[in-house]
C-alpha cells in the first residue's frame, strides 16, 4: 500500500472501532517524534476529538521543542478537535525516585541497571498520565509503536508505552511510518529528528542502545522469517556477512525481550 492509502485505511479503523467501542475521545502522548506525530495525525483526521498530551520529564529542550511544535502543527490543521495538554511531570518524578532510591542502590555494578529501571519508571509515569486523562474523558489511550518496536525488538516499556487500548500503526514498519508522515506533511524537523524514546538524560537515540538503524532492523526481519521458513524446508538464503551479522544481533534482542511480546506466563492448575 502506499502511504495514502494506509493513512485512508487507518483512519477508517480508528473510526470503526471508536463506533464500537462507542468511545469519541482520543488520547496521545506526543514526543516529538515521527511515531507519536502521525498517529496523532491520524486520529484528528477522524474528526474525533483528540487529545494530545505532553508530559516532559527532566526533557532535553530540542525535544520538547518538537513536542511543542508537532501540537502547534495539530491545532493549526485541526480546530475544534485537537485538545493539547501539557504538563512537566519532573516534580512527580523526582519525588518518586527520593521515595525509592534507598531501597534500589543493592550493588555498585547495578548502576547500569538502576538506570535502565529509573527510564522505564518514566514511562509507566506517562502512562498512568495518559490513562487518568483517558478515563476521566471517556476516551482511549493510543499507542504510538510500530511493527519493529512492537513486535520485532521489543523495544517499548513493559506497562509503559506498551500500556495502551488500541495500536494503530502496529502493523507498519518505521519506514512506512516515516512516509506517512511525508504524506501528511509533517513538520520537517520531526521527520528528519534521530529517533530516541527520551527517557535519557544523555539523549541517546535508539540506534545508540539497538546497535542498530531501522532501515537495518526491517531487513533483519525480514530475513528472519525468510531464513525461518527455509529452515523448516531444509534450505538456506544467501545472506552478506553483514546480514548475518545483522541477523544474530537482532534475533539476541528479540530474545531478551520476548517476555514483554509474549502473554502473561500462567501456572495451569491440574484439574479433575
């Protein structure tokens, strides 16, 4: 399909399961980057009103200029039906980490870890965000992952931004996402800005902690399948060292992060 196309159909879905679900209100959090941007996009382009959220948490400014930015861009295009709200959430935040700092520091080599855990507590702290605003204006909360993140890497936090109702551009590629927004005529800057998720304070990109770039990603993936289906036909794809380089680190990502892909583990009890 090409990006109108999957815009036209996109919102065709976002209207369906609104009548459904017999919801008129959506909720997004909006970053500033490319995933947040079109699927806030698309859900004005229903008509229904929309909600955008910007909740900046000790926010390098770039980014939060573009936060800024892309709901300017929404309320310019789509009066009456985009709602912007924003709010710093660092003073929530910071006295969350004074409550339970002194019951993380276990190990000096843990520091690493700390960190880890102290990023996905932001993002489950937009999260309870996002669904507070959601429930009390009988709305959805609208995930902004795509296929590669979702259901490729992993690459989300778990009951973080993995926390939502509905996935609109779950099924597209990073690609296609960055084509839709052309599409859509997004602000320049959003498009060209280095994908990170924010939750850093030295603003690493998400190449920086995948090893790797989407366009890289989405090759590796595909050739996953193609060299899944092989094997089970006992052939073999011709694949660059590069490709199996890719592949193998793809496939070590994917496995550490499977427990947030795959269902909720539940001990079966024997039955009579």
């Amino acid at each position: 399909m090409i990006p109108k196309q999957q815009i036209t159909h996109i919102v065709k879905w976002l209207k369906a399961y609104a009548r459904s679900a017999k919801i008129s209100t959506f909720v997004v959090g909006i970053s500033g980057g490319i995933d947040s941007s079109v699927v806030s996009a698309l859900c004005a382009r229903t008509g229904l009103k929309t909600i955008v959220v910007q909740m900046p948490i000790r926010q390098n400014k770039n980014l939060d200029n573009l936060s800024s930015l892309q709901a300017s861009w929404l309320l310019e295009r789509y009066p009456g039906t985009v709602t912007h709200m924003s709010m710093d959430l660092t003073p929530v935040f910071s006295a969350f980490e004074k409550k339970v700092d002194p019951y993380c520091q276990i190990e000096d080599d843990t520091y690493d870890t700390y960190k880890l855990a102290s990023a996905n507590s932001r993002a489950r702290l937009r999260m309870m965000t996002l669904y507070q605003i959601a429930q009390c204006h009988h709305g959805l909360v609208v995930g902004t992952g795509n296929q590669v993140e979702d259901f490729g890497v992993g690459f989300f936090t778990k009951y973080g931004d993995g926390g939502v109702d509905i996935s609109p551009i779950g099924d597209c590629l990073k690609t296609e996402v960055w084509n839709m927004g052309r599409e859509l005529d997004l602000p320049q800057e959003i498009i060209d800005a280095p994908p990170t998720d924010g939750l850093w304070a030295d603003n690493r990109t998400d190449e920086d902690q995948l090893g790797m770039t989407y366009p890289d990603l989405e090759r590796a993936m595909a050739n996953d399948r193609l060299d899944r289906e092989c094997v089970y036909q006992t052939l073999e794809i011709p694949m660059s060292k590069e490709e199996k380089t890719q592949l193998k680190r793809y496939r070590t990502i994917r496995a550490k992060n499977l427990h947030k892909m795959n269902p909720i583990p539940v001990c079966q009890m024997p039955r009579p």
